[in-house]
C-alpha cells in the first residue's frame, strides 16, 4: 500500500518517532488508526443512542404521551428551576 502525506503530516510522524515512543513511523501509523477506530464506535455508540432516543420520543407523541406547550413556557420553567437552584 501506498500513502501520500503532506509535508506537514511527514514531519509530525517523524517527530513522534524522535520521542522514543514510538520505533518507526508505521507504529506512528497504526496508532492513529487504532485511535480513529475507537473515535468512530464512540461516535457510532453515541448515534445509536440518539436514534433510540428520538424513536422512543416519536412513539410516545404517536401515543398521545406528551405535553403541549409552547417554546415560551419551557423557556419559563427553565427560568423558574435556575432561580430555585440559585437561591
């Protein structure tokens, strides 16, 4: 395999190797690789979450389980809740 680097990315491999932590610049490689690839389950993880999460709202506005307000009013209840914590 091939990759093409940017003078910049040349340099910060070859930095990282010149700290001792790493042997070549491949482990530099891998590293990040690795890094990335915990980064996106994360993400993944997280997405999975929110999907749940606005599926399960959804289903509960279907049901009839909600509350009809306005932007005002829960704007005023969150007034209200930060004066009661800050008192």
């Amino acid at each position: 395999m091939e990759i093409r680097m940017t003078a910049d990315e040349v340099r910060f491999l070859r930095r990282k190797v010149a700290t001792g932590r790493y042997d070549t610049e491949a482990e530099v490689v891998h590293e990040a690789l690795r890094l990335l690839e915990a980064n996106e389950a994360t993400l993944d993880a997280k997405l999975a979450r929110l999907r749940n999460a606005v599926a399960a709202g959804i289903a509960d506005a279907d049901a009839g389980r909600f509350v009809d307000t306005s932007p005002e009013r829960v704007l005023d209840r969150a007034r209200q809740r930060i004066r009661e914590l800050e008192a």
